[in-house]
C-alpha cells in the first residue's frame, strides 16, 4: 500500500509542479504568437487556460506511457532516469506533431516574428514549445523525485 501510495504522490507533484509552470510558460511565450495582438484579452485567457489544460494532459499520458512502454512497475522507486527520459521524448514529439498540425495544416494558431524557430525537415517549428516541453518534465520530475524517497541511483533493470 506504501508503494501505490508513494507513485500517486510523485505523480501527483509531478502534474502540480507541471501544470504551475506550464501556465506560467504559456503566459510568458504569449508574445510569441500572433494571437497576443489580433484578439481580445479574454480569448488571450481562454487560449492560456486551455493550453495549460492540454498540457497537463499531455503531461499524464507521458508520464504514463513511459511507465507503460518502459515496464517501470516499481517507479517512482526504481527507474527514474529511464522514465524522465521516455516523459520527455513522448511530450517533445507530440508537441512537435502539434505544432505542426496546429500552424500548418489547421492554421489555429500562427507564430510572430518574435517567435525563434528551428528547421525541422522541410518545416520551421516553434522553440518555444519544444524547450517548453524539455524544461518543465525535467523541473517537475526533479521536484516528484526530491520529494518522494527513493533507492540507490537506478539501475537497467530498476
């Protein structure tokens, strides 16, 4: 009970930390977009409280998927390394595929002049995003994982 106990605390500051600063990261990269001056303030909100919704979502499935994927039953005591590892290329590659989408093939949103981006292929995404997405699991995983005990350093098999 302990066990199933300690993985929803590290799963549950997990999301915490992430959905705080996802919403904080979501504020700050508004600029980036066009949507910063060619809508009304509270679509501007809207837009925020909906992309941080989607974050945490996406945050979840990650973090499940590389528990999943990855067969790291005894997380968050054994396996940390390999599961922040899969969190982090799941949500970088589903933030990739939508961006993509999002901007080239629905045009929901589109990015300022201010937004840096990086040639991926024959397609320029946002880095924005994408640093989003390695920054806040690696500061959220390392807060669940300060805060909940775990066992010596991982192993492979851990």
């Amino acid at each position: 009970m302990a066990e199933r106990d300690e993985r929803f605390r590290a799963a549950g500051i997990y999301l915490g930390v992430a959905a705080i600063t996802h919403l904080a990261w979501e504020t700050l990269q508004l600029p980036l977009y066009t949507l910063w001056t060619s809508v009304p303030r509270w679509e501007i909100v809207f837009a925020v409280v909906h992309c941080t919704v989607g974050d945490v979502m996406i945050a979840a499935s990650s973090l499940i998927a590389a528990i999943l994927v990855g067969r790291f039953w005894s997380w968050p005591h054994k396996g940390w390394k390999q599961v922040a590892l899969l969190t982090i290329i799941f949500g970088l590659s589903y933030t990739a595929y939508s961006e993509w989408f999002n901007v080239y093939v629905r045009k929901a949103w589109a990015y300022s002049d201010a937004m840096p981006t990086v040639r991926i292929g024959a397609i320029e995404l946002g880095l924005s995003p994408l640093l989003q997405w390695l920054i806040v699991p690696i500061v959220a995983l390392a807060s669940a994982r300060i805060a909940v005990p775990h066992d010596a350093p991982d192993s492979p098999t851990g």
